[in-house]
C-alpha cells in the first residue's frame, strides 16, 4: 500500500543523502548572504566555486588530488571510533611513515623499484600503524584517556620526525629546506594513469572500501562495534576487547602511515617539514563529518577538497582573502551536523513497516 | 503540518540552489577568458602566509600590488598556499584557468620538487623563484630566482643595535639553522661587534617559520636574560617587534617596514625591495626577451633597503650607519672578511680573505661568527 500511515515516499537511504545535500545547499544560500552582506554577487561566486572545484576535468583533479590525503587521514580516527576510542594521532602517525618510507626509500636505491615501493608502503603503514597502536594500548593497559595521549603523540611525532630530518638523517645537499636524502625518481609513485591526481586516491578509496567491508561484514568487525557499543558488555561477552581495541588503532594509524609514504613518493620524493601540512588535523573534520563511516569519508574528503579549490578561484578573481572558504567550510560543517537530528524525523523519509 | 512546513522550506531551499547551479554551469565563461582576450600579461603571485603578515608574505605582495599598476599588466593572488602538492595545482590553476605566463611563487620550500615539476610541464610559462638555488644545466630554462643580499641590511641593523644597547646583550630570533639565516645573524652581530666589540648577541631558534606563540616567549626569555634589542628572521616579525615594544626594549625590523607596531623602540629594519626584480622580471615577459634565470642584489642594486630611522637612534650612530651604507651602495663593502673566527674560535676566514657578496661560499654558510651565544 503506498503512504499509509504517513509514511513517505522516499526510503532510509535517500534519508541518508539528501539530508546532508539539503543541509549543503542550506550552508552554500548562508554563504550567498554572507557574500552578498560584504557587497560580493552571490552568484558569480557561486559560479566561481562551481568553475574552480568541478566544472572541468582540470578542477576535478584540482578537488581529488587535494581529497586524496584527507581520505587516508580520516581512517585513522574513523577507526578507532568504531571501537568507542576518540583518537586524533592521524597527523603524527602520518610524519612517521613518511618518514619510515623515506629511509627505506633511500636505503632501498637501486633495489628493483617495485619492491622498493612495496617496501615503502609496507614500512610507513608499520611504522603509523605502530604509532597509533601505542596510543590504544596505553589507553587499555594503563587507563591513558586516548584523546588526550594521541594529542600529545603528535608533538612528540613532530619533534622527533623534525629532529631527524635536521639532524641525524639530513641530506647535506638540502642547504636552506633541511631534508632526507631523496629517494630517487625511480622509485616515485606517479599519477594514476590518465589523470594527474596521484596514487593515494586510489590508495585511499580501496582501504576505504576494505575498512567498510572488515566493519560491517566481517565477525572480526561485529565484535569490534559492540566493543564500541559497550565494551563492559562484550568483555563479559568473552571478546577479547584490548586485542579488537589495540588492532583497530594499528588499522587506523596504518592508513595514515599510507598517506604519509604517499606524500614522499609521489609528492615531495623525501622528507622534510612540507609533510606536516595539517592533513591530519583536516582529516579529524572529514571523520567526524562522515559520521564516522568509511564509505561517507571519500564524498566528505571530495566535498572538502572541492572547497579549498574553489578557495584559489575566489583568492584570484575576487581578490577574496584566504578565510572566505574556511567560513563557507563552516557553514557546510554547522548545517551538516545540526541536520543530523531530522535524522527520522521527516515524514518523507519514513518507511511503512 | 509542521514538518510539511518544513519539507516546503527544504524544497525552496533545494530550488534555489538548483537554480544557482544551472546558472553557474550555463553561465558565459567570459571572465576567464578576458583576462587572456585583453592581451594583457597576466602575473600569478603565489603566497605561503597571509599577504598582511608584516613580513615575508607583505614585503612580496607590496611587490605585487605595484606591479598591478603597470600597463599591460593583470595580476592574480594566492595566499597561504601551503609547500605541498597544492602549489602544483595552484600554479597549474593560474595558468590553465587565469591564463598566466609569468609566475612568482615566493615561499623556498615552492622551487623543489613543485615548480620544477610544473615548469617541464608548462615550459612556454616563465617560473621566477625567491631565493632558490636556480643551476644552470641543472634546472629547466624557464625557470629561475632572484633574491637579495639582505645581509647587508642586517649589518647596519647591527650598528644600529649596538649603539644603542646599555647592557651590552642584543639578542636574535631565528626560525631554523639555515644558511640564509645564519647570514642574517652572523651580519646583524658583525654590524653591532664595528661599534663595540664586547657586545654579545643571544640566539634563540624557535624551529619554524611561523610560530608566533614561541616567538613570543622568545622574546620575553631574551629581555629577561637582559637584552635590550632584538631582530629576528621568522615569516612575521610583527609578535617579536610588538612584545618588544611592549617590554619596553628596543627592536630592529626585518622583511618589511613594522615601525607602526612599535613607535618608540623601532630603531630601523632590513625591508626587502623585490619590486626592483618584478620589475626587471616582468618587463622581460613582456617584452618577449630571454629570461635572467639567475638575479641577486643588494643595496646598490635596490633589492633590498633600510627603513627610515626611528627616534631613538642617535646622531652619531646615524652618521655612522649611514657612511657604511653609502660604501654599500657603491659596491665596495664587504660584510664578511677573515679573521673571521667561529663562536668556538676557529678560524671561517682567513686574514686577508674578502668575500664579494656574490660569493657563492656564503650561500652556504654553517657557522655562528664570534660573539653570538648560541648554537647551530
């Protein structure tokens, strides 16, 4: 029977996306005002945000090549939060396999280069990997509010990664930019073919989708929501909770890992101060904004880089400053999540049963 | 009822960004392709900090904005671009959408492997670089740098500093131990050592280009140790001449001109003139001539100059900076000259060595002269 009850016409995935859409084109008429209020046209912006982030092949790599990193990142605190941990180490754990990746990179040369490239993504996941499990165990074995420890991980990350590209593993040749020895143009990662957005994107998307089927179709992943759900419940359910805890962290770190050893084989070619960017910190945004799923991080990763896109289009032709998109990015966060609560509220949205 | 209401708001709302969506798609393209249809050379100038930082970003985009004012000319700005992947795209943006043919991306950390990058894939665009170390043979044709010997300035900063210290102690702020930094530092305490030779310049490196919390507490750290004159070489000098200014202590400015921040303790300061290079760089693109890959002054040439003296600098400290800076002018001075002994007393030069200012050894300086407290 059609609308019974008054139930609507459209089901709970179409809930799922046209609230956040709508809560979009609520953020991007707020924008308009605001734009129109400091004597700016509304609509040559909203064409300028169009043209710089979608309206060519051009401005769609412009938007993926900058989505690629933040996709990565987010898993690093999409991760951990399926198991209740609010985790922000991405930044840290990023630096880290960058420069995991760099070593081995270089120590590698000569080596064949696919290999050595296995070896890079395989280091920079290890070493994220490990650095963010460190963050989980302190917190089941010794009761350290994560939050607060994966925080402080990023400082100490940092620091060591700076006095390493400074001091002990400098390439003497880096005069005024202190950097690691390169790893050699043989061993750079390249843009996927066709397209120049680099490998991480595809890198990104694929864990993604691994992330999402591991959680959602795997035992390995029910146990790890109903660790988050309650963990006092599933450890007298007999799961072993600080293995699911620790291993999810390790999980998570390793996709930032991956995003670091991204940025020194197909961006910068080795490590040094560059590759602390914000990625992380951005990717905390994308993770929360996703709602802490795997699959909504790439259109959330797509959305964001499409906004800092655009943000060059504004900075040129309306000799904008730089903040203008950090107050669109605002307005689309606000109105994104106080939409989170028409979540099965509208009728249209309701289903029969 | 309600929530009807609710879902008509939505459906306008959806409406009307529909109908902005349609507009930009069908829209003319027309504003992207006047800037190229005008004949104009179109200039992209590329940032890596806000273009009012009073400091490395202010000095280039002052720069920018003069050359706006030149015939045949349209510039297009970027700001806080960070030295990622981004760069790359904003140069490709400049050029595939804005039509640019002549590009300024000003931040070091731009040249390697970025702009390299996007000069072998655009070689029919003019990539002009800040301070890197353009190679001939080594680097792409249309690429190239043009940078100042702002050392010179530092120098007379120094003189400036030392006349007016009663403790003895001046003090620098520095971002890394590079060798464009320490050039600064080794010039700005020779400069104060020409008035008096016990003075003593105290360094604190804060670790980045932009940290203005450390930068802060530097400062203050230095004034409580009894310095009372500082300069620094980070992005923004403006929280270390504000601090400065606040402690009551007396600093030299450095990048641009940040004597409105601190009206009674700005001595003087070492400003970059980087319209001299735009100028030269610009008119060459314009003019169809081959591109200078590799430009470099100092005072004499106007790369770089001071900022007028604040009140507190005496008469005889002006008298005697400003006999050094005409000997500058001219060409005949020499910042760096043996003996020259390092802050753990060996001998950098030797007596009777005298290095031009071109003198690529000083490019790649690694040591911290006599007097200055501190290590690299």
């Amino acid at each position: 029977m059609p609308p019974a009850r008054g139930g609507g016409l459209l089901g709970p995935s179409a809930e799922a996306l046209l609230i956040p859409l709508g809560a979009l084109a609520g953020a991007m008429v707020l924008f308009g005002v605001f734009m129109a209020l400091i004597g700016q046209n509304p609509l040559e912006v909203y064409r300028l945000i169009w043209r710089g982030a979608f309206a060519s092949g051009f401005a769609w790599q412009n938007t993926l090549s900058r989505a690629a990193p933040l996709i990565l990142t987010a898993l690093c605190v999409a991760l951990p939060a399926q198991a209740g941990l609010m985790v922000i180490a991405s930044e840290g754990a990023l630096v880290l396999g960058g420069l995991a990746a760099a070593i081995l990179g270089h120590s590698m040369g000569g080596m064949n280069p696919l290999v050595v490239k296995l070896a890079m993504a395989l280091g920079g996941m290890a070493i994220g990997g490990l650095w963010v499990a460190l963050v989980g165990a302190l917190r089941q074995y010794r009761g350290v509010n994560e939050t607060i420890s994966s925080l402080l991980f990023i400082y100490i990350a940092v620091a060591l990664f700076n006095h390493m590209v400074e001091g002990p593993l400098r390439d003497p040749a880096s005069l005024n930019k202190p950097s690691t020895h390169p790893i050699g143009e043989a061993n750079m990662l390249g843009a996927l073919p066709g397209f120049d957005v680099h490998w991480g994107l595809a890198f990104g998307i694929v864990f993604c989708v691994i992330v999402y089927v591991l959680v959602k179709h795997t035992t390995w992943g029910f146990a790890l929501r109903v660790v988050g759900g309650n963990p006092r419940a599933a450890q007298l359910a007999g799961l072993p909770v600080s293995r699911l805890v620790v291993t999810a962290c390790f999980l998570g770190g390793a996709a930032s890992g991956l995003a670091g050893m991204v940025e020194v084989g197909a961006v910068h070619g080795t490590a040094n101060a560059s590759l602390i960017a914000g990625y992380g910190y951005t990717g905390i945004l994308v993770a929360f904004i996703a709602r802490q799923n795997p699959i909504a991080i790439i259109p959330v990763s797509v959305l964001l880089g499409g906004i800092a896109a655009s943000g060059g289009m504004l900075q040129r032709r309306l000799d904008l400053p730089d903040a203008t998109v950090l107050v669109l990015q605002g307005m689309a966060f606000l109105t994104i999540l106080a939409a989170e609560t028409l979540f099965g509220r509208l009728k249209a949205f309701r289903s029969n049963e | 009822m309600s929530s009807d209401v609710r879902n008509a708001s939505r459906r306008t709302a959806l409406k009307a960004l529909g109908a902005a969506g349609l507009a930009g798609a069908l829209g003319p393209a027309a504003s992207l392709v006047s800037l190229a249809q005008a004949k104009k050379l179109v200039v992209g100038v590329i940032y890596v900090g806000p273009r009012d930082d009073y400091g490395y970003n202010q000095a280039q985009a002052q720069a920018a904005a003069a050359l706006k004012k030149m015939p045949g000319i349209s510039v297009v700005e970027q700001e806080k671009v960070p030295e990622t992947q981004d760069v790359q795209k904003v140069m490709a943006s400049m050029i595939e959408q804005d039509g640019a043919a002549l590009l300024f991306p000003t931040s070091f950390g731009y040249f390697d492997p970025h702009m390299l990058k996007m000069a072998e894939k655009y070689p029919n665009v003019r990539f002009a670089h800040c301070g890197g170390l353009w190679t001939e043979g080594k680097h792409p044709k249309n690429t190239g740098s043009y940078f100042g010997y702002i050392d010179e300035c530092q120098y007379i900063n120094g003189i400036a500093a030392g006349s007016v210290s009663k403790s003895k102690k001046i003090g620098f702020i520095a971002a890394k131990p590079i060798p464009q930094v320490l050039r600064n530092i080794n010039a700005f305490t020779l400069g104060a050592k020409s008035v008096d030779p016990k003075i003593s310049c105290h360094l604190i490196f804060t670790g980045d280009w932009a940290l203005p919390v450390k930068e802060a507490e530097a400062t203050n750290s230095l004034v409580d140790q009894g310095v009372d004159v500082v300069t620094c070489h980070v992005d923004s000098p403006k929280v270390v001449v504000e601090t400065a200014e606040r402690r009551g202590i007396y600093v030299c400015g450095y990048h641009a001109n940040q004597s409105a921040l601190a009206p009674k303790g700005y001595l003087t300061g070492a400003e970059w003139n980087w319209l001299t290079p735009y100028t030269l760089l610009t008119k060459d693109a314009q003019e169809g001539k081959p591109f200078k890959n590799f430009i470099r002054g100092g005072l004499k040439e106007g790369y770089v100059k001071m900022s007028p003296y604040g009140k507190a600098v005496p008469e005889a400290a002006r008298k005697k900076a400003d006999a050094t800076l005409a000997e500058m002018k001219k060409g005949t001075y020499t910042v760096f000259k043996g003996p020259l002994k390092d802050n753990t007393g060996k001998v950098v030069i030797p007596a009777g060595t005298a290095y031009l200012q071109t003198e690529p050894v000083l490019e790649q300086m690694n040591y911290l002269v006599e007097g200055v407290v501190g290590s690299v």
